[in-house]
C-alpha cells in the first residue's frame, strides 16, 4: 500500500472541463441547444421539468440549493427511498427521472470534458490532468516513490491520463463474484490504485451476475463531435452514453449485456443501496488512507451532504503503529478550511490548508516531500 495518497474532487476537474456542482445544472441544460440526441433530450427535458416541481414544491419550506447538481441527484435518490417524488405519481416515473438524472449527468460530462483528436486517435490528456500525471505522478512512479489516487470525480481524465503517459493502474475490483476482505497484496505488483468512490462513467453494470465491468476507454472508437464545439479537433469520449452497447467481458464466463447506465453514485449521506457494488472499493480507500504517511487534497471542498467521507477519513487513518506526517488542502475557497480545522486531530504533525488551484497545487508538491518506498 501506497504512503502518499492523493485525493481528488470536482474542483480538480474544473479545468478539464467539468462543471462545479453549483454550475452543473445551468451548463448541462443549456447542451439541449445544442446537437443531442432525441431521446437525450427527452432525459434532459425530464430532469428539467422535475428541477421546477422541486422548486415549486420546496422553496417556501426548506432551504436546499436546487442549482446544485448533487442536491438534485441526493433529492431524487431519497425519492426512490420514499417511492414520493413531485410531479412523479408512481414508483415507475421515478425510476425513470433516477434513470434520467444519471444520463443528463454522463452527457453533461461527456460534452464538456472535451479530448484532443488527430489523425484517428486521441492525440492528448485534458491539459491539467496531463501536467499533473507527467509532473508529479509519473516521476513518482518511475523513482519508486508509492502513492495512490481517490477520487470522488465521475469523469475519466484522471484515468486517461495515467494511460497515456504509461502508468498502469488498478480501479481495485475484484475478479471473484463474492465480496470478502482483501489482503494488502492482493491487487497487481506495479499498478497504481484508481479508488472512484462514486463511481464512473465507464463503469458498467452487468445485467446478468450484477458485477461491475469497466470499459477501456483508451480502445473505444470515439464519435464525431456532437455540434459547435471550440475546435473541429475536440470531440467527447462518448463511454457513458454507450455503456449499454457492451457486454461484460472481462476474460469470465458470463458474457452478459450491461445495464444502460453507468455506476454513478450520488454524493450525500445514503450510499447503502450501493454497498454490494463498491464496497470493497471503499475497503481499498480505508487501506489506503490507514497506511498513508502524506495524504493531499486537491479541490475537494467537503460538502455537507458527504458526511461519508468525514468518517472514512475519521476511521481510515486510525493506525497505531503509523502516523499521519502530512494533511495538505488544496482549494482556492477559503471556507473550505474551516470544515478541515473542525476534523483536524492532534495526531497530524502538518496539516497546511493552501487557498489554490489545482495548477497551483501542482507547483506546491515537490517531489522531495514525498515517502519513498
């Protein structure tokens, strides 16, 4: 296991294109000027319709920020819950507006999070994430140096930059059918760990054994552009939105065809509908977290609804025989630092909160900082 682990959220995709939570919704609905699909639109037209049931429903009652995309994706999940959704009159309209908010978030993402297209192939990573993995993940990788990667970002440019720039890496499922604990060398000798715990848009979920299935993006055939987009020579990975055209493959003998949506988790404070599909993922996160002498995290601004996170980071670091060195925040908003100094224990020797950007957090990480195995 890894001694310096990196922690990665939203923010740290703003610069690949990738909308805040806050900017999401108004940037996802304005895609429906442009080319998407008819039946995209009518998911877009759904969760539109369902943002001003919401609205009309809940704004004289409860102050919940419906400009943000995880209250809306938490909101409609807890309608499941209930089977009580506004402007939804039975179980089966709320699945599908479930169905729906999933496809207006892979679309969203795929759109926006644009990649480099010449001569027939992807010709490079989104820029940040590109400076990011040759500047500081590869170099570690080559000297030695362990680390390993959490993210809470449903979006794939981590993943594909790690493959172009040739760092092998692991999103740490298991190859049996039954969930049982792992032992600390399970996972492949030189790989790195890619923990998503929320999920992504090129996990599949196959319809037959019910496991997840990730598809290699790096050997998809990507699509044309879909309308105006800033260069003929940007195009989106379309991987979400055709997740259902795949079939789980993986060298196993179930063959079956995955669902139509990828695992895309909602960030609030129930994920236990999702337990049998990540748990050992999160198992891997609290691995990782408990042996880590330098953890970093970068655009991640803890929101309340992830009280998640507060307790595995609570229950993942505790090591008695290890400690914490180093917890570094990285964030250019400063109100962030506040809910960290309220989770912030004695045991930490330096913790420093950093009011940056995610390129600025690339300069502020020497190399010389770091645990070498």
């Amino acid at each position: 296991m890894a001694e310096n682990v990196f922690i990665f959220g939203a923010g740290a995709s703003k610069d690949a294109g990738v909308p805040l939570m806050n900017d999401f919704i108004k940037e996802g609905l304005a895609l429906k000027k442009k080319k998407i699909s008819r039946a995209e639109k009518i998911d877009f037209d759904r969760v539109d319709q369902a943002i001003t049931s919401l609205y009309n429903s809940l704004y004289s009652k409860i102050n919940i920020k419906l400009i943000n995309i995880e209250d809306v994706f938490g909101l409609i999940e807890m309608g499941k819950i209930l089977n009580k959704f506004p402007g939804c009159t039975n179980a089966t309209q709320i699945e599908e507006l479930r169905k729906s908010i999933i496809k207006f978030i892979v679309v969203t993402i795929e759109q926006k999070n644009l990649f480099n297209y010449k001569k027939g192939k992807i010709a490079s990573t989104a820029k940040i994430y590109d400076e990011f993995t040759e500047k500081i993940l590869r170099n570690m990788y080559r000297n030695n140096i362990s680390f390993s990667v959490i993210t809470f970002n449903y979006d794939i440019s981590l993943d594909h930059s790690l493959s172009f720039h040739g760092v092998p890496h692991t999103y740490c499922f298991l190859s049996k059918n039954k969930i049982k604990l792992i032992k600390p060398n399970y996972i492949e000798k030189n790989k790195i760990k890619l923990i998503k715990l929320h999920g992504s848009i090129n996990w599949g979920i196959c319809s037959k054994c019910k496991r997840i299935t990730p598809i290699d993006f790096t050997k998809f055939n990507t699509h044309p552009c879909l309308g105006p987009d800033p260069s003929p020579n940007l195009i989106p990975i379309r991987i979400g939105s055709e997740i259902g055209n795949f079939s789980h493959s993986n060298g196993d003998r179930c063959r079956g065809k995955l669902k139509d949506i990828p695992l895309l988790i909602p960030p609030t404070w129930n994920k236990t509908d999702y337990h049998s599909h990540v748990k050992i993922i999160w198992i891997h996160a609290a691995q990782e977290l408990a042996e880590a002498e330098n953890i970093f995290i970068i655009g991640y601004s803890m929101p309340e609804t992830d009280l998640f996170f507060k307790y595995l980071l609570g229950l993942g670091t505790i090591n008695p025989i290890k400690r914490l060195k180093k917890l570094w925040i990285f964030n250019p908003d400063r109100k962030v630092e506040e809910r960290y100094k309220d989770i912030k224990g004695l045991g930490i020797e330096d913790f420093q909160f950093f009011s940056s950007t995610f390129k600025e957090a690339i300069e502020g990480i020497p190399l010389s900082y770091l645990v070498k195995s």
